[in-house]
C-alpha cells in the first residue's frame, strides 16, 4: 500500500513539476520595404492605392507556413507574423513603391479607402513559400488600373529568394528581397518612373 502510495505521489510530483514548465518562447515577426530608387528618376506627383491584396489560404494565418516537400508543410505554432499577411505585403509593397516612384504618394489598402487615387494596384498572391535552408518563393499576379477602372498594365512576377541557414529571420529577410522585386515590376508600368535596377 505505501508503495502505491509513493508511487503515486512520485506521479503528482511530476506532474506538477511539467504544469511549471515554461511554454516555448512566441516569436513574432514583420515584413520590410527594401526597395531602393534610382536617384535620377524624376518626381512622381500622383497617387497611388495598393490593394487588395490576396494570399493563398495555405498561409492565411497567424502562424508562419514552412514548406517541407512537394506535398507537406509545417505550421509554426510559436513563430508568427505580427499583422495579417495579406495587411504586411499591402504595406511593403507600398512603402517600396513610395520609395521607388520618390513623391508619389502611396498608400495601402484599407487605409485609401476614401480618397480617390490616381493608379489602384492589386496584388494576387499565388504562391508565398518558406522553405528553411533554402529559398522563400513568391508568385504574384498583379494589375495596375487608372483613376477610371481601365487596366493599364497586368503581370505577373515569379521570384525565388535564396535564403540559407535554419533561422526564420532569413526567410523573412529573404520575403523582404522578394517583394522589392515584385515593387519594382510594378513600378515600371507607372507614369515617368525609371526604378534602379
């Protein structure tokens, strides 16, 4: 009976001691402009609205999607990104484009839901993959529209982003040169730009 009695307390005794365990770190994370302008091209005086913008329903979610293989994922359950993904690439592609067109006022959508921009770019995101140790893939449709409606331009930019080493920090990094490229696409079918390579 006492050993039962031990036993059992043994029992508790770790149970209690993993109920005291410390939960794993969250980590959080934001995507970045990096776009730079060339400093010879002339000032854009017009406006500009980004979005929407739309994300495969794979990484629509807090939690930062790695890709593993050809048909499986992992979703990280403590590393997150700290603004809806769809909201943090709206946001760079705006910042680097406000950068890249230097003087045209840009904003992202919802942000420029009142006021009546000059050029609306939406994005449609096909592809947005983290894969550790190796590269971070973007694929995105997009199509910049006049003040009027009309389509003036739609493309499409597909990039892969080297990103070595296990850490998340060089996938986000890697995302970050991935939607530069995609800023400066974009950037090349607005009025009177002339984007730095």
């Amino acid at each position: 009976m006492k050993r039962h009695v031990l036993v059992l307390a043994a029992g508790l005794a770790l149970a209690t001691l993993g109920g005291c365990a410390s939960a794993p770190e969250e980590r959080f994370y934001t995507l970045s402009a990096v776009a730079t302008a060339n400093p010879a091209a002339p000032r854009a005086t017009y406006t500009v609205a980004v979005g929407p913008i739309t994300v495969p329903d794979t990484v629509d979610r807090p939690q930062l999607v790695l890709r593993l293989d050809a048909n499986r994922v992992a979703i990280q359950e403590h590393t997150r990104w700290a603004a809806p993904l769809s909201s943090g690439i709206g946001q760079v592609v705006a910042a680097n484009l406000a950068q890249l067109l230097g003087g045209a006022r840009v904003a992202a959508y919802p942000q420029n839901a009142t006021t009546d921009p000059d050029y609306r770019v939406a994005v449609d995101v096909q592809r947005f993959e983290s894969a550790p140790g190796t590269a971070a893939s973007l694929d995105a449709l997009w199509t910049i529209r006049s003040a009027q409606g009309t389509v003036l331009k739609a493309g499409r930019t597909t990039v892969s982003e080297p990103a070595p080493g296990s850490d998340t920090e060089a996938l986000v990094a890697a995302h970050d040169r991935a939607l530069a490229t995609l800023s400066r696409d974009i950037a090349r079918f607005l009025p009177g730009t002339r984007p730095a390579p």
